[in-house]
C-alpha cells in the first residue's frame, strides 16, 4: 500500500524537513533531545522532517536555534 502522506507532501516540506534531519544527524541528535530543546513534540518533529506538517516561524526558529543555525540558513539548507 502506497504512503498517503507523499500524496500531500509539498516538495518545499520535504526538502525542509531533509535539511533539519541532515543537521540533526550531523549534530548526533535523536530526534527526542532535538524535540526536547525546540520544545516541540517529538511525533510533530518526526512529521516535520517527512514534510507531513508546515511548520510554523517559530517552530522554524526555535527547531533552528537547537540545531545551531539561524533560521535563514536552515532555510538556505533546504534550498528555500
């Protein structure tokens, strides 16, 4: 059975959310602690980075200033 989310997933949500798993990876972050200092939920960090949500500003930022980056570079990341 197909994904349904990749029906409604936008190309600029996925790229996004590969630019926040690539940094979080990078940074050796499990997807909970990247969660826990954005202030997020970790199942809402999990659909951010499948590009199932459209995340808010800020959530972008805060995501952003746990990654380490400012949210103009994230954005540059995934190409936006």
């Amino acid at each position: 059975m197909p994904n349904p989310s990749l029906l409604r997933q936008s190309p600029e949500l996925v790229s996004l959310g590969g630019a926040i798993r690539a940094l979080r990876l990078a940074a050796g972050m499990s997807q909970e602690e990247l969660a826990h200092l954005a202030e997020v939920d970790r199942s809402y960090l999990g659909r951010v980075e499948r590009g199932d949500n459209n995340v808010a500003i800020m959530t972008l930022c805060r995501v952003a200033q746990a990654l380490g980056v400012s949210g103009a570079q994230l954005l540059e990341l995934a190409h936006l």
